[in-house]
C-alpha cells in the first residue's frame, strides 16, 4: 500500500470513529462539502483532539466574546472538536446556563468568521455551562473540581482538562495558584492530561515576566504552559517556516553575504478605541514590540531547526534572541524611535489624537508609535540591520516583512534608462497574505530599457482556501499538544530583556513633544531619519 493510499485509509478510519461518536451523541453529522478546486486537495490532514473539557476563565471578557468563542465554534463546525468536548466558562456576572448561551450566541452572530448554520450554533452552544465565580473564591474552584469529575464521569471517564486565561495579567497568579491548590493540575498516570493557555501579555518588563514564570512553573510543568501569540497562528507566519526550509533556492542567499537589511512592518490605522485604559498601561513597545515583531524577527532570523517539533523550533528561537544586544543607554534616542499620534485624517475620515481618546490622560506619554534598528550579531547576520516599525493611525492596516538584497557588484547596465533595483522579497502577513518577489527586466523595444517587475503569489487566488483564523490554529494546537507556536519561558524573558533597557532609558528620560505625528501619517519624522542616516529609506506600503 502506497503512503498516500495508507494516509487515505486512515482518514477513512478516523471519519468512522467520528461518525460513530457523533451517533452515540445523538446527534447527525452535516456532509463535509468537496472542494471543486484540486490544489485544495491534501492541504491538511484533520485532527480531532482527544476528548476533553475545556474551562474558560474570563468568560464574560471581550476576548473571549471577539475572538475565544468564535474560534472555538468554527472548531465545532469544520468538526475539529470531539463529541465529547464540553466547556465550562468561568465568570463573576450573574449568568445562568442559558443566559450566558444567549450572550454568546448574540457574540458569534457579530464575530463568527464564517456564519453558523442553526443547528451547529444550538450544538456547539449546548456544550457550554456557566460557573460563576470570583478569581480568588476558594468555593468556585472547589465546586469547579466536582463539575469537571461529573462531566468525566458522563462521557466514560474523560480526564484530559484545558485551562484558558482570557483575563487581565494581574489575575493570573491568584487563578493559578488555585488551580495548583485544588489539584487540577495533576496528571496522574491514566488521569488525562492537563494544559494551561495563557493569554498575553505575559509580564509587563523583564522581572515582572520571571516573577510570573517561576509563580506558573510552581503549579505547572513547562510541557503543560501554552503561552499564546496570536501573530504566530497566521497562516502566513506558519507558512514562513516552510518558505524557508521547505524549498532549496531561498537558504544559500538568506544571509549577510546577499540581504542588505530586513524591514518588519506592522501598521494600523485604527486607534486604541474603546481600551484606552489598557493602552495607558502598555504602549506600543509592550504591546507589539515585544512580542509579535519580535517573534516575527526570531523566525527570519533563525538557523533551521534540528527536527520540525516544538523545542527544536523554539531552541533557534531563543538563539536569536539572545543575539540580539538592546541599544546601549547612550544610544537608546538615536536607535529607537518613539511616536504619539495628533488629530488628523484616515481614509477620508477626521480622527482625535491619542490624547482625546476615551479613557486616556490629556496629558498622556505613552507611545503609540516605536521604531527601532536592531542587530543579530551572529555568524549569518553580523553587519545586517532589522529595521522594525509599528503604529496606530497610520494610513492602512499593513503587516509585512521585506527582505531587502544587495546591489549586483559590477553595474553592467549603469547608461540603461533605469538601473536595476535591487532585487526585494516582501512576506505579507496581512491583509492581502502572499509573497512578493521583485527583479529587473528589460522592456520590450529596441532600446535598453530597465523596469523592475514583480512575480506575486496570494493565498486567496492560488489556493482559493479558506484559511482559519489565527486563533482556530492554536486552540486546535492546544488541545492537541502541539506547543510549536507558542512561547516558552525562556523565550519570553530574552525577548524582555531586549526591550527592558529601552523603557528604562525612556522611563528616566523626558518623552519628545508629543503628539509628534498626524493621525494617517506614517510615524514622525525621526522614523525616516533612522533609516536615512544608513542611506537607507523604508519601504512604501
């Protein structure tokens, strides 16, 4: 029997066993539609994750309304989610059982990516229960034990449990520390499994984040600790891995002896909205830089790994970012850059400055707005600058790598209409998801004339797939013991170690006259200066 046929018959068993637990559930499975595309054939081998319930605290919260829950029912609908699975969301409102479902039904109405048939949502919301409960109440986690051992006890002893922290980081000590105090962390042999995702962001500086690692690794093994990145769970981030190490011509040129520098973007027009309180507390350092562009820096930067497993990968993570030396204090102003957006206009629409913002001092000095040059100083990086940039109000909604290259070194075409460009590959993360690579060619004609030309490639037209949300990926990566995309401890405390000297130094020093750039503007002008001073400029989105 071939491998594919093997595979095929496989899946085959396992869509029996899923049909025969969908009866004993007493309820019918929707026919799964076939693709008319071919190159959607084969894209993903399904999984279904042992059967498990799953707790929820902060239920009632936002991320769990906007993105928790939703995820969770695209889950139900693709049937990703065992018939067994049964989630018990924990919450301080006074809700019933089918109060909360009502609430979360209207939540999916608003936010589901793909719409629910009827009978999915009734299914999918039949499989929640409401247990109220204050964070620190001893009595809620007690009566929490016997809800779980009663949900084992119906569906033939299912044990396996999945902690969910979808509350503010102050809450996580207090909810950890019961759950360490009850014993539901424990996996006693044949008990099940136990698993903790933790939201971030995980500390707010570097002892912070050690304090928060050492109050967890007291409860739950590192094996145990999700620490979740929702950047890391788009499908064009995870594509970056195979991009790299999946195809042969791109490796031999991924170093300093061909790459000038590389420029990570992530831009939003949108402001801080409706969480103003919560921006006041974090900034754009603490609230992007620190971790997705970071991340998104470890992955472009990183040897290939020893096996495609999760420590592997997260070992030539840590690599990286501990290659990575923060701006010396001297240099902190003149290396990374802070901005703060005024009033202006975006998309044709008047917008207020971060200072008019609800729930945001008049006088406020957190920015919303940091770049920075940073260095790998490695074998295969010394001498190239990553050049990272992030904002709020900036004129679109951009996340995007470019790995900028060399000039050739001999200018062969130097009295041609236009000297070539050097040649540029753009990994764009959102919202058009593609790769991007840009070379010379001649025009057409009898003369000598040089254009550059794109070759583009775009997940939307080539695969016409529907790809899942980022937080489908990693809660179907939770309940399945996959930790490849999510961080470790040490990973987060050298992450934190790059950023804590900044904030110190900011933190010590008076901020620039803020608001220093316009809403729909592209940061201030000491941004483009960051890159001009290397006789370099960034890229235009």
């Amino acid at each position: 029997m071939t491998r594919t046929r093997a595979a095929a018959t496989s899946t085959q068993k396992a869509a029996s066993i899923r049909e025969e637990r969908l009866a004993r559930d007493g309820r019918r499975r929707r026919p799964r539609r076939a693709s008319d595309n071919p190159l959607r054939e084969g894209l993903r081998l399904e999984r279904v994750p042992d059967p498990h319930t799953m707790v929820l605290f902060g239920a009632t919260g936002d991320l769990s309304h906007r993105k928790v829950f939703p995820a969770l029912a695209q889950l139900w609908r693709t049937n990703l989610l065992p018939a067994e699975w049964h989630l018990v969301a924990v919450g301080r409102r006074p809700y019933d059982d089918e109060s909360f479902r009502a609430e979360v039904g209207t939540a999916l109405d608003r936010n589901s990516r793909v719409a629910l048939e009827p009978e999915v949502a009734r299914q999918f919301l039949e499989r929640i229960s409401y247990h109220r409960g204050d964070f620190d109440e001893v009595a809620a986690y007690d009566s929490l034990v016997e809800r779980i051992a009663a949900h084992g006890r119906e569906h033939d002893g299912v044990a396996n449990v999945l902690f969910y922290l979808a509350t503010p980081p102050s809450a996580f000590p207090t909810i950890v520390g019961q759950i360490g105090r009850c014993g539901l962390d424990h996996e006693m042999r044949g008990a099940g499994w136990r698993r903790v995702v933790i939201e971030k962001p995980f500390g707010r500086d570097l002892e912070s984040a050690g304090r928060l690692n050492r109050e967890v690794g007291r409860v739950f093994r590192e094996a145990q600790v999700y620490r979740i990145d929702h950047y890391l769970g788009k499908e064009t981030v995870r594509n970056l891995l195979v991009f790299r190490f999946g195809n042969g011509i791109f490796e031999p040129i991924w170093s300093r002896q061909y790459v000038d520098h590389v420029q990570i973007t992530v831009a939003e027009s949108l402001g801080v909205g409706e969480r103003g309180a919560f921006y006041e507390e974090t900034g754009a350092v603490r609230d992007v830089l620190q971790n997705h562009m970071l991340q998104l820096l470890s992955l472009v930067a990183m040897e290939p790994p020893a096996a495609f497993a999760a420590d592997p990968l997260r070992d030539e993570k840590v690599k990286v970012l501990r290659s990575i030396a923060p701006p010396p204090r001297g240099r902190v102003t003149r290396d990374v850059v802070r901005g703060q957006y005024g009033p202006g206009w975006v998309e044709g629409v008047a917008v207020p400055g971060y200072r008019g913002e609800p729930e945001v001092d008049p006088g406020s000095e957190t920015e919303t707005y940091v770049a920075g040059r940073f260095e790998v100083d490695n074998w295969r990086w010394s001498g190239v600058p990553f050049y990272l940039r992030h904002g709020k109000r900036l004129p679109k909604r951009a996340t995007e790598i470019a790995i900028q290259f060399r000039e050739v070194p001999h200018k062969l075409f130097a009295e041609a209409d236009m000297d070539p460009q050097p040649n540029l590959l753009a990994i764009r993360i959102q919202p058009d998801e593609g790769i991007m690579l840009r070379f010379g060619s001649k025009v057409p004609g009898l003369g000598l004339d040089i254009r550059p030309v794109t070759m583009d490639f775009t997940y939307g037209s080539s695969f016409a797939a529907d790809a899942p949300d980022a937080y489908e990926t990693l809660l179907l990566d939770a309940m399945l013991g996959d930790a490849s995309l999510f961080t470790r401890a040490d990973e987060v405390e050298a992450a934190w170690s790059i950023v804590a000297p900044i904030l110190g130094t900011w933190l010590d020093a008076p901020p620039p006259a803020f608001p220093n750039y316009e809403a729909g503007g592209w940061g201030p002008a000491t941004a483009d200066a960051l890159l001009s001073r290397d006789d370099r400029r960034w890229r235009r989105l």
